[in-house]
C-alpha cells in the first residue's frame, strides 16, 4: 500500500531543510558583506613628488627653486605640458577585530577602483597593482597608489604660478592631503566570492570614511 501523505511530508521536510539551509547560507553572505563594508579609508601621506622629474620635497615657493629649474618649468609650461608623479599612501582600517560584536576576520581588498580629485576637480582614473590584505585588527594598513598625470591636461586655463602653487601645495615642503581627494569603489573578496562595494565612496585626508 502506498502512503502519499508520508511521501509529501518528507519531501515539506527535504524543502524545509533546503530553505533553512538556503537562509543561514543567506545569513552568513549578509554577515560578511556587512562586515566587510566596515572597511575604512583615508589620504596619509604624499611622497616621492616630482614636476618633470625634479624633487620637490624641500621646496616651498617658487623662488626656492634654481634658475635652471625655473627656466626648464616655465618651458614645459608654454609647450603645454606638466607632468607630475607621485606616491600617495592610502590608509585603510578593519575594524572587525573581535570587540563590538564582530568576528576577528581579514579582509583581502582585490581592487580600489577610482578617480584622483584635485580641488575636487576629476583628473585621473587609476587601481591597485595587487590584492592587499588588511588584517582584522584595527590598526592602520598602507596602501600605496604611484601615480602620475599631466597637470596642463587638467588645469591648463590656470596661470604657471598658480600650477607650480599646487603642485608644492601638494608635495612640497609643506605638503598637505587637503586638496587631493579619491572617489573610490573598493572590491573585497568574500567566501561567496568577490563584493564591489554598491555605492562610492569618497575617501580625504581629515577623517576615515
């Protein structure tokens, strides 16, 4: 004799088992992407500057430089060209170290996809070269982004002065993070697989965001 009824409960069973499962898998992927968004950014510091390859950490006006350099920039300046280069450290926190209800978790940043903002103007697009782990212990990790652009491309209708202005503003000797900004979109990869970040985030040098 065949029992339908008990074939129909088992099978509600196997499906009630399924969903559970499917909802604590659900669970966990909302977990770990709430954690993972937790992640925190900030601009450190700017090293290594050079306007067309001349160092100019130790300088902080115009007449600090040589003769020779005044002439080779005021050149470069009426060909329409300025080019820059610089390393700028990234600052990133996890703070899912175990306090607060949090479980101690790394996690590894696989891309940082985004747009250098100059007087929050839109320059450059740029990414890191390779994952970077960030260990869930609440500290600061560092994250350095090299990186170079034409400051003629982007700003070419502003006079010399204020040009070499910005560029010892931000690299010279009295340099400062307050004129750069990143609008970024962080990628992290999960047990599920890799997250992008749903919104942008944009990441200066007064505050972790």
């Amino acid at each position: 004799m065949r029992h339908p009824i008990r074939r129909s409960v088992a099978v509600l069973g196997l499906a009630a088992l399924l969903a559970c499962g499917s909802c604590s898998a659900l669970t966990d992927m909302a977990s770990v992407i709430a954690n993972l968004q937790r992640l925190k950014f900030k601009i450190g510091s700017v090293r290594d500057f050079r306007l067309l390859g001349l160092d100019i950490s130790n300088k902080s006006k115009l007449s600090d430089f040589s003769a020779t350099d005044i002439l080779k920039v005021a050149q470069a300046y009426n060909t329409k060209k300025l080019p820059v280069e610089f390393v700028m450290d990234v600052l990133a926190i996890n703070p899912n170290d175990g306090t607060q209800g949090t479980r101690k978790t790394a996690s590894t940043l696989t891309g940082l996809e985004c747009r250098l903002l100059i007087d929050d103007d839109p320059t450059i697009t740029g990414n890191i070269d390779s994952p970077v782990e960030i260990p869930g212990t609440g500290q600061e990790s560092v994250i350095p982004l090299r990186l170079s652009l034409d400051l003629m491309q982007f700003f070419g209708g502003r006079r010399y002065e204020d040009l070499v202005g910005m560029a010892l503003a931000i690299g010279g000797r009295d340099r400062s993070g307050t004129r750069l900004a990143l609008d970024a979109q962080p990628t992290v990869s999960t047990p599920f697989g890799p997250i992008t970040y749903p919104g942008r985030v944009t990441i200066v040098s007064t505050e972790f965001r």
